[in-house]
C-alpha cells in the first residue's frame, strides 16, 4: 500500500478526531471525506434555529418514526450543560450563569432509556470533555456530571411515580416519547425559579392530553400560545439524513392502515377518535366581526347544578354560513343566566333570535310547580324571548354538526369567533370512548349545545315589512 500523503493523513486525524467528537462536526457541511460528521435534517434545523429564540418556552418535535427525535434531543441536552452549541459556539439563550441543570425522562428503563437514550447520550459526549457519570440499580448511567461546567445531567424514567419527579429546579427537561400528564407536571413546576425550558421529542400513539394541552395550546382567547413551537414531520423527511427510502417503503409493508398514519406520516393514533375529525383551527376560527342586524340566532343551554352553566350562540347569515358567535360559561341560578343571555343579545345588537332551547333535564320530571326551565322560561318571556326543550338525538346531532364543519362543497359551513374558546377547545379534542364507543361524558357541554342547534338546521329567511304606502285608504 502506498504511503499516505500529508493532506490524506490530516483528513484521517480530522475524521478520528470526529469519532471520539461527533459534536463538534455536527451542523457542519457534509463531506464524504468525513463519514462521522453529520447534518441535521430539514426538521431539526428548524428546532435548532428556533432554540435560540426566547420567546419560546416549550417545543415539540413530533411525528413519524425514525425523524432523529433522541439524536436531536440528547445534542440539545448536552449542549445546554455547556451554554452553547458546541459545534460553533452560539451561546444558548439562559438567563443565569450558574451550572445547568438538565433532566432528561425516556421510557421503561431497560427497553428504552438502556437501549436507545444512553446510547445517543454516549455517541454525542465528547471524549475531549470530562464527565463524571453514576449508575443506579439497573446499570444505567442516570447521573452525568460535566466537570468542566459543573452542569448535571439527571436521567429519568416514565414508569417511575410522579412524587420522585417533585422538589427539583433546572433549565431543561426533556421527554424521550410522551410522559403522563403528572409526571410532566412535576417536571414543569422545577422550571419556574430558572425560567426552564422543556422539549417533548415523541411520536404521539397515545397520551392525548399533550395534543390538547400543549401542541394545541390557546390562551383564553383562543389564540395559539406563542411561547409553544411545533414541528410535526413525517418519516421521510429523514431520508438522505440516515433513511433510505426503499427500506421506508419494506417498513410500510407491515404496518395496518391506522399505523402507517402514525409511524410514517405522524398523525397521532389517537386522532382517529375525534368526535369532530374535520375540526381545524386553521380553517374554522375567524377573528370575531359584527353580526349583522338580519342574522338569525340560536341559543342552546346546556343546565348545570353544580359546575358551570354552558351557552352557545349561533348566527346563521344572509349567504347560509353559520358561525359560533357567542359562548357564557359561568356559575349562576337560573333568573343569573337569562338575564345573562338577555345582556349578551343587546350588547351584541342580536335583534333576530330564532330560538332558545335547553336541556330537558332543567324540567326535572317530578311535577313540581317550579323548576329551572319555568324559571329561565319567566324570564326570557318577559323581553319577548321563548324558550324550548333542546333535542336529546346526539348521534344525528353529531353527524350534522360533523357536516356543517366539511359540507359536500369540500368547504366549512360553520365557523367560531377566535375569542369562544371553550366552544373551539371542546370541539376540537372531544372523543369517543375506547371501550363504550360512545363521546365522552367530559368536557363535551359546549359540543352538546352545537349539535343541539345544528338538529335545528336553520335556514335564513327575510324579514317581514310591513309596507303601508301601497295599502288601500281606509276610513277608520
């Protein structure tokens, strides 16, 4: 064999260099003279690129199988012990300068954090960093001292009890595949002191409420949370980033229908659940207007003894689009919220009302001489308002309310103010139940008022005039 050159021996001694170093080649150009040094794919540029934004307080980084979730998550981590990237020396955006503290929560801890979270922890460690690590009872490396920044890496499991996540503080927790609701909790009360961050790096077979709740965060007016970034990709945008796609398409062989929107093209599992699967925010919330003076409105109550009442408004238009335009949500007796709905119809300048109806239960059924519905009843007859019974047909309810969000125009029928939150919020995560296969008995009162109205299917119809100059004189 002919003796190495000198630019052939320095590009051998680079690429040693990047094996025992990968962090410090990541991000760079790729060049085939140099396998170990790695690119991040077209998503986790992206999450990179936003990491250094401060605005952003909690990211997601879901999707697909095999998108490079614990690749990119465990380079973050390390990177946040160090206070910079440490591929060009970016400083990261953290508002002390005191050793980090970073916990990163994978799975079981053998099938997961054993098998894939120390691994990638190891492969981005560089050998020229000293670190001091400690095993726990299951061989794993849990704790990760960095001795040059005095930062600490804790390791944690999923499957451990939420009480063992409670009296930490740090600048970053990270979720390898979704955590329980209270062990995320936990977690997220340790940020407070240091204005922590938390990345959830999953692929969302189950665990809904972090669809609901962080994905899908609004403040109370509806708004998308803009302290939440998301990225939600689909397994081939790894391709050329360590995927090839032939071997994509042998996976897609023996996934079922349902899985392959999971695992290749990230659609949560659980979605298919949806009660109102057509509901989008991007298509369905508009910023509020004023309703015409010729509009009809609907108003459906659903009663409550011991939580709150739920209203919902509708306005159906001139052009027979329909849109959810007012919502109360509140404690109250029963005289509190027609009055309510009395104040809500002439502040908002509601002259056409259509119809008023509530639950059947308010009637009680026990041959009283008063209950809720004479009560609401009373009132709203004193200013002209009649009240009915609302239908009790949930199934067809739901059907129509189903066709009012997607009509057979491939457009909405039905919109909702920005600003009726509860309306949007239960619409968009109500589900069936897994084992009764019927909608859930929770969070569903504001859905329950829609559907009740769109039974109504009302139509828009002109105003009578009553037109005197074309009358016949008459002698009183």
């Amino acid at each position: 064999m002919a003796d190495l050159t000198e630019q052939q021996k320095r590009e051998q001694t680079w690429n040693e260099i990047l094996k025992n170093n990968r962090i410090f080649g990541f991000c760079k150009p790729q060049d085939p003279r140099f396998p170990e040094q790695k690119m991040p794919n077209p998503l986790q540029s992206r999450l990179l690129e936003a990491w250094l934004d401060q605005r952003y307080r909690v990211f997601t980084y879901s999707g697909a199988n095999r998108i490079g979730k614990t690749f990119i998550g465990s380079a973050i981590a390390i990177c946040t012990m160090a206070g910079e990237w440490l591929w060009d020396g970016t400083k990261l955006p953290i508002s002390h300068d005191k050793p980090r503290k970073v916990r990163y929560v994978g799975q079981a801890w053998e099938s997961h954090i054993k098998a894939v979270v120390e691994p990638y922890l190891r492969y981005w460690w560089p050998k020229s960093r000293p670190v001091q690590t400690r095993k726990n009872n299951q061989g794993i490396d849990f704790t990760w001292i960095d001795q040059g920044t005095g930062s600490q890496l804790e390791v944690m499991s999923n499957v451990q009890e939420s009480a063992v996540f409670e009296g930490w503080e740090g600048d970053l927790v990270i979720y390898d595949e979704p955590p329980k609701r209270d062990v995320r909790i936990a977690c997220a009360r340790g940020l407070v002191d240091r204005g922590g961050r938390e990345l959830f790096c999953m692929t969302l077979l189950k665990e809904a409420w972090i669809h609901r709740e962080i994905i899908k965060a609004t403040d109370k007016y509806g708004h998308a949370d803009k302290t939440v970034f998301n990225i939600n990709g689909d397994i081939f945008s790894n391709v050329g980033f360590g995927l090839k796609k032939e071997n994509i398409e042998q996976f897609g062989k023996a996934l079922n229908a349902e899985e392959k929107e999971a695992r290749l093209y990230g659609k949560p599992s659980y979605m298919s659940t949806l009660v109102f699967p057509m509901f989008d925010r991007e298509k369905h919330i508009v910023e509020r207007f004023k309703i015409p003076l010729d509009a009809l409105i609907d108003i459906s109550i659903d009663f409550h003894p011991t939580k709150k009442w739920a209203v919902v408004f509708v306005a159906t238009m001139r052009n027979g689009m329909k849109y959810v335009c007012e919502e109360i949500n509140q404690h109250g007796n029963p005289k509190y919220i027609a009055e309510e709905i009395i104040r809500v119809c002439r502040q908002r300048s509601y002259e056409r009302i259509n119809s008023v109806s509530i639950d059947p239960l308010s009637k009680g059924g026990q041959g009283n001489e008063i209950d809720v519905f004479s009560i609401v009843s009373e009132t709203l007859a004193s200013r002209n308002m009649y009240l009915e019974t609302a239908s009790k047909d949930k199934e067809v309810g739901i059907s129509i309310l189903n066709n009012l969000l997607w009509t057979e125009n491939e457009m909405p029928g039905l919109f909702y103010f920005r600003d009726c939150g509860m309306s949007t919020r239960q619409c968009e995560d109500l589900m069936y139940d897994a084992e009764t296969g019927k909608p859930q008995k929770t969070d569903d009162d504001f859905p329950e008022c829609l559907y009740r109205i769109a039974l109504k299917d009302t139509q828009w119809y002109a105003e009578n005039y009553n037109k005197s100059n074309n009358s016949k004189a008459v002698i009183l």
